[in-house]
C-alpha cells in the first residue's frame, strides 16, 4: 500500500538523527569525566602559588610590583574562553551575554577594552561585532597544554606592563554541576587576590630566597596569572562536555517525541485508507 | 623513627605525586640541594633537571622538571614545577603567533560571516514554521 510513504521515511530519517545523537549524549559522558578530572588536578598549583605571593607580598612591603599596583582604569583587557565546537547548548552565549553586559557598561563609563579570544566560537562572534581583539587560540581540544595560551597571555600581559591596559579580567563558564554551569568573570591584574593579610602579620619567620625575591615574585606573578587562565580554559572544557550532554539528551528525547507523533499521524493515514477501500468495495458489491 | 617530610610535586597542569620522603633532591638556579626534614624555609628556582625523592634506603623515585620553584618549609616540600622549557624567546614567539591568529581571524570574514548569516536565517524559517504551524492547529 501506497499510504504515507514520506511519513515513513521521515520517521527513518529522525531515527537515523537520535542515534547520531544519542552517540554524541554518551560521548560527552564519558568525555566529561575525563575533563572534569583534569579541571581538579589543576587546583593545587594555583593555590600553592597564591599562597606563597601573599607570604612573599607581605615580607617584602618596599617592593611593589606592577601586578599588585592598582592604577586608574582607562582601557581593560579581557580574556574570553568559549568552546571550538558547537551543540553545547546555551554555553557559548551566555559567555557572550556576560562579556557584552560588562562591555557596554565599560563603554557607557568612558573605557576603552582590548579582547583576547580563546576557542573558535569567541574567535568568530567578537570578529563579527567588530570588536578590538588583539589575540587569538584556537583548537586546543579536550587536554589543552599550557604552552597553548601562554603566548595570548604574554600579550595581554606586556600590554599590562607598557600602561596600555590597567585593568585584566577573565571570563569563562563555571562548573557548578552537571545541570548547571555559569558564567563567572575573574579579575586578573592588578592581582587582588594577594593583598595583605593581617592575620599573618604576627608571625616573624620568613623564608630564605636564592637567588632573590623579588625575583621570585615576578616569576610567581606571571605563572599565577597564566595558572587561573589556564584553570579556566579546563573548567570551560568541563563545562562544555557537560552541557552537551545534557543538550544532546534533550535532543534524543525530542527526536522520540517527534517519532511516536509522526507513527500516530501514519496509523491514523493508515486506518483512512484501509476504511475507505473497505467502503468503496461494499459500495461496488451492493451496486451489483 | 626516622624523620620524614611531606613532598608535593605539582604542575599547572596535574598533581605529579603526592606522599612522604626521607630526603628531596632538586636542581635549583645556584646548584642542586638536597632537603631533609626539618630544613629552614627556603625558597628558590629550579632549572631543568631531575627531581629525586628518597622514600627510603630501598625506594628513590625520579622525575623530570622542565624548570619550576621550590618551596621548603620544616616539614614540607613543595615543587611548582613548569611543564614545559619556558624561556623568554619561545614566550615571545608564541606571544606572535596568537597575534598573527587574531589578525587573521578578523581579514578572514567570508566563511564565518556567511555561516552566521545562514544560521540566523535558519533560525527564521523554522520559527515561521512554528507559527504556522501553530495558526494551522488553531484553524484545524
């Protein structure tokens, strides 16, 4: 019988699609775990290295490095970590809702704002608004490696030092859970995170540095930076292969709606066709 | 008993290990030192080299570090070591290389612009389908 025949292959066709999507739901499961692990072992360096800047940063209160010196705010530098691949979700562009929010209220106050982009999809949505991006990395894939944004961040962070900006944010996705991720905004430079701590003041030890500290505070400086940006770029990863889980289950479970609707509208095709024969022949037998 | 101190090896990228030694041994800028438990605080850089940590008289575990900090405090060490060589020209380098990526990123407008504008179009048609359909339902 002739009947529905597109109706049929249609229903194929969305099966062929839940598949693929299912597929994609069960790779990110897997993926997220892997990421996610990676987001954790990231922690302790950063932590281990704001620790020893703030120690460093109260024993030696003469010297005042430029990280730690807040300046008036003329032009900021941001950096945006977005994903390299899409079916994500909202993920990507509540980054970009954030970042714009936060442009605009930089334009309204008079500041001027340098962006560097990490992932594909920065790269593209702020080339298209026109805006100042002054570095760029892309495909970095699921185990980034640090040498990958050190350059990007060399740049910002000269540009820091030469009083072009004075002010340094990051932006990415947070990991709240697997449901859940959010877009959090992290300042960067000057470094606020080391401000002095009163509590450590009664204490008198200090470490003994070789060959000097302040050259150790400068190199610490640069490596915390690079470590929250770089911690920032896993989480985003994690938060990536999170939401495209959840986005790709969503996708399966709508594909399995659209199905059974569609079977109904061809049973439905079916059972006309069938009735209507039924009637044309007992038509034509009464005729007789 | 002997005297054991805390060790922590760790990178921006992952933990390298975790656990206890008798002794630490580190290439650091001025020489290679080696830490027992109860050293005074210490800090300083550490070159490319190996990192040896004596478990015991029976066990010294080896590791390679592309340069990095120590950190020793009376009964703990702690390594911030660098994954990879870093210096001054690589940094600068790479420094160019995301630069040139940007610049291109934004000469390069066809292909991406054109996606941009075909997905929005999409996202038209399918909700004047929607709509459509929605008037149909209503009308049927």
């Amino acid at each position: 019988m002739a009947v529905g025949k597109e109706i049929r292959t249609k229903i194929a066709s969305i099966k062929n699609t839940q598949k693929i999507t299912r597929a994609m739901e069960k790779i990110a499961a897997s993926r997220m775990r892997k990421t996610k692990d990676r987001m954790q072992a990231t922690r302790p360096y950063s932590k281990k290295i704001a620790r020893i800047i703030k120690h460093l940063a109260h024993a030696n209160p003469e010297y005042k490095h430029s990280f730690l010196i807040k300046r008036d705010v003329k032009r900021v530098g941001i950096i945006v970590v977005s994903s390299d691949k899409g079916l994500c979700g909202g993920l990507n562009s509540n980054v970009f809702r954030k970042t714009l929010t936060h442009l605009l209220q930089w334009e309204k106050d008079g500041i001027d704002v340098d962006i560097a982009t990490i992932g594909s999809k920065a790269a593209g949505f702020f080339s298209n608004l026109k805006a100042n991006v002054v570095a760029n990395s892309v495909k970095l894939g699921d185990s980034p490696h640090i040498q990958d944004i050190v350059g990007l961040i060399r740049i910002m962070l000269d540009s820091y030092n030469a009083g072009h900006i004075d002010e340094l944010y990051v932006i990415n996705n947070e990991f709240v859970n697997t449901m859940t991720q959010k877009p959090i905004i992290q300042q960067l430079l000057p470094v606020i995170a080391c401000e002095i701590d009163t509590t450590l003041s009664g204490r008198h030890w200090d470490y003994i540095y070789e060959p000097d500290a302040k050259d150790i505070l400068d190199h610490l400086l640069i490596r915390y930076v690079e470590s929250i940006v770089y911690q920032g770029l896993v989480e985003n990863n994690a938060c990536e292969q999170a939401a495209r889980m959840v986005a790709m289950k969503s996708a399966s479970d709508n594909a399995g709606n659209l199905i059974s609707e569609l079977q109904l509208i061809y049973n439905k095709a079916r059972q006309a066709a069938i009735t209507q024969e039924i009637s044309e022949i007992v038509a034509g037998a009464a005729a007789v | 008993m002997t005297m054991i101190v805390h060790v922590d090896i760790v990178s921006a990228e992952e933990e390298i290990y975790s656990g206890r030694a008798e002794m630490v041994f580190a290439p650091a800028e001025m020489g290679e030192v080696g830490i027992t438990p109860r050293h005074a605080p210490l800090i300083t850089k550490l070159k490319p080299g190996e990192v040896r940590v004596k478990i015991d008289n029976n066990e010294t575990l080896h590791f390679y570090i592309s340069g990095g900090l120590l950190e020793v405090q009376p009964h703990m060490v702690i390594i911030l070591a660098d994954t990879a060589i870093r210096s001054k020209d690589i940094d600068e380098a790479a420094a160019l290389q995301a630069k040139a990526r940007a610049e291109e990123a934004l000469q390069d407008k066809s292909g991406k612009l054109d996606y941009a504008q075909a997905q929005a179009q999409l996202a038209q048609a399918v909700m004047q389908l929607k709509a459509l359909d929605k008037l149909r339902k209503r009308g049927g």
